[in-house]
C-alpha cells in the first residue's frame, strides 16, 4: 500500500497505477453512481448472455400460449402472438445496446477529429466545419432522425446512421472548445519546436485532453440515444417485427395495457433503466474525470 501513496512515484507506470487506484477511490465513495454502473453492466451482461439464460427463441410463435400469464415456463409471460416475454427482452436489449455502442463509435469519433482539427488548426477550416455543425444543429434532433431514417429503408443501420448524424455535431463543439483551449499552451510549443507536423499535435497531443469530456457528455447522451432507438422502433420506422426491440415490444402490445399489462410493462421499465442507469453513470464521470467538479 505504500507504493500507492508514494510521493512522488518513481516511474511512469508507478504514477498511472496510483492516478487509477486513487480514482477508483473517488468513485466508490459516490454511492448512486456505484448503483448505476451495477445496473448498466447487469443490463449489457445480461443481454450478452441472453441465449444462455433463456431457451426461448424470441420470434418463435404461438397463439395457443398467446397473451399468457407470467408463470415457471414464461416468467414474464407472452406477447400477442405467444412470444417470450423475458427472450424478447432480453435479445431486445442486445439490439438497443448494440446500437447505442455503434452509435458511440461514430458519432463520438467523428465529433472528435472534426472538433479537434478546427480548433487547433482554426481559420477557414474551422469556420467550414464549424458552419456544417450549425446547420445539423439548428434542427430538432428527434425530427431530424425521422425525416433521415424516412427517407432509408426503416431498420437498424438506418437507426444507427440517422442518430449518428445528429449526434456527431455535439461532440465536435466540445472537441473543438478544449483544443482551442489547449492549443497555445506551452507544451503543444515545445512539440511544435521539436518539429511534430499539425496532424500529428492533434493526433498525439490534442485529441488525448479532449476526450474525456466527449466520454462524460456520451455517457449522459447514452439515455436519450436509448429513448430515440425506442421511440423509433415505436413508431415503426426503426427496427422491423419480428426483430425484439424494446420500443418495438411496447407499441405492438400498448393495446393490451388495460388487461396484460405486463406485456407492455416489462419493455417500458427497462427503457426507462437503462437510460436513468446511463444518466446516472455520466454525473458519476463527471464527478470522476472533470476536475472542476473534485
């Protein structure tokens, strides 16, 4: 336990090991947000696991067990068409999940590099990139991926394009905001003075300071690109029948609220989980990761 405490380490794994012992003790202490990162790794876990933990093919018919109470063969009973509940919910979140991921890499990549590149490098660059972000942002976001995702075929990549293409913009402000802040510092002169070229400052120097406020905003993101994905498959336009998906779930069975309220129950809460799971989750990384908030 001393060589954790050392002041000051002695080496530059010494100095990592103990930046990351130190903040595992910080977010421990915030009791909410342990919470939610339990409930946010049960959830993707689970939905990992899915074919192990249930035995049910998801899209596998019958109307003789239609509509059906929960019991020991259906734990949260059937659909309309005497689908699983529980394997409907749980390959449904493999969907929604896998989504939010791909949605991540896109979105939080692409924002990056183009923030990245027009506040170190400035000028008519940045005023370009910086105009196209403008005009993705002035519309709704929700409307925006409608009209997107209308004019594809309604799906999953067409979902995954949609949201990525409205979201992206976001993070490119905020990359763009701290490589304006950093690129005058001392230490991006002395690598310029060594000779490291404008791609690789952005690359090596500028991009690592950025990300970890695109890591926090994603993660407070995480729950609404949840809702957009239902909201979607809800209206009919994202992930098609018989694919399980969440919002998917709650719109085919919301005429059976009144009577088989577990139908559409069961799809609803965890929505509403994963995205307060996810919200959750960010203001703890904020806490973790942004200095101001220590």
């Amino acid at each position: 336990m001393n060589w954790l405490r050392a002041e000051p380490p002695s080496s530059r794994t010494q100095a990592h090991v103990i930046f990351l012992h130190q903040s595992f003790l910080h977010f421990i202490r915030n009791r909410a947000g342990v919470v939610a990162s339990l409930l946010v790794m049960t959830m993707i876990g689970a939905s990992i696991a899915a074919p192990l933990l249930v035995s049910l093919d998801p899209e596998a018919q019958n109307l003789s067990q239609r509509l059906a109470y929960p019991s020991t063969s259906h734990w949260l009973g059937t659909d309309e068409l005497g689908r699983d509940v529980l394997s409907r919910l749980l390959y449904g979140g493999r969907i929604t999940f896998t989504i939010l991921a791909t949605v991540g890499i896109f979105a939080c990549t692409t924002g990056l590099l183009v923030g990245a590149l027009a506040g170190y490098i400035g000028g008519l660059l940045d005023a370009i990139l910086m105009r196209a972000t403008d005009v993705i942002m002035s519309f709704p976001r929700l409307a925006l991926v409608l009209a997107l995702v209308s004019v594809m075929n309604p799906g999953i990549e067409a979902a995954i394009i949609a949201i990525s293409v409205t979201t992206w913009p976001i993070y490119a402000r905020m990359a763009r905001a701290d490589a304006r802040a950093v690129r005058r510092t001392d230490y991006i002169a002395a690598v310029r003075l060594l000779g490291a070229g404008p791609g690789r400052v952005v690359l090596r120097h500028v991009v690592p300071m950025c990300i970890s406020n695109i890591v926090i905003r994603f993660s407070l993101d995480a729950g609404g690109i949840i809702l957009t994905v239902a909201t979607l498959g809800f209206v009919g336009v994202g992930v098609q029948p018989p694919v399980p998906e969440w919002g998917t779930m709650v719109s085919a069975s919301r005429g059976a609220l009144l009577q088989q309220w577990w139908v559409p129950i069961a799809p609803g809460i965890a929505i509403c989980l994963a995205s307060a799971g996810f919200n959750q989750l960010g203001e703890a990384l904020r806490d973790l990761l942004d200095p101001t908030q220590r």
